[in-house]
C-alpha cells in the first residue's frame, strides 16, 4: 500500500537533511544504453541508499534494478533532452513504480530533512 510506504519513508528520512553532490561523467544504462550522467559518490548519498536498501529488505518490498548495494551507481537521466550539470540538490526520494513495456511511473515523493 502506498500510503504505508510513504508513512514509512516520511518517518526514515527525516533526519536526512538536503545535501549537493557534483554531476560527472556520461554513462549509458541498462540493455537500451540510456544516457545519463553519473553523480559523485558521496557519504551523504551513500547512507541515504543504504537506508533506503534496509528499508526494502525490512519491510519486503519489491526492488528492481542491477545498479543497487555494491553496484550502486548515483545517476540523473536527461530532462526535456538536456543533462544535468554542475552540483545537484539531493533534498527529496522518488517512488517509482513499473509500469508495462518498461515504462515507470512516480507515485510518491519524500522530501529530506
């Protein structure tokens, strides 16, 4: 239910103030080699995806993707055609939900802090 998982995250994150990472390099993900621009690894965004993993495994929810735990790689996708550039603001988590033919959906969002 999304409505728990939201009461879940709010209650999680709150002590997880907004921080910056520096955008980087171009990188294609995924079998389609979708561009996106790799994001510094900082311990800020560390401990953020770490917490968000335990959550996942503590409350046995489904989580798609390769680039998760060790293979974590911090990324931004390309909006309206454009990357992203120079420092970014890490101030909410997105909930995103799979949708058919490889499509997805945002359902949810968690400000930080």
């Amino acid at each position: 239910d999304l409505t728990e998982v939201l009461e879940k995250l709010i209650e999680r994150l709150k002590r997880y103030k907004p921080f910056e990472a520096e955008v980087g390099e171009l990188w294609a993900f995924g079998q389609k080699k979708q561009p996106a621009r790799l994001v510094n690894d900082t311990p800020e965004l560390r401990s953020l995806h770490e917490a968000l993993l335990s959550m996942v495994n503590e409350n046995g929810w489904t989580l798609q993707g390769r680039y998760t735990g060790e293979l974590f790689k911090p990324h931004v996708t390309r909006k309206a055609g454009r990357d992203a550039t120079g420092k970014l603001k890490i101030d909410a988590v997105y909930i995103v939900e799979k949708q058919s033919q490889g499509y997805r959906e945002i359902v949810g969002k968690v400000s930080l802090g």
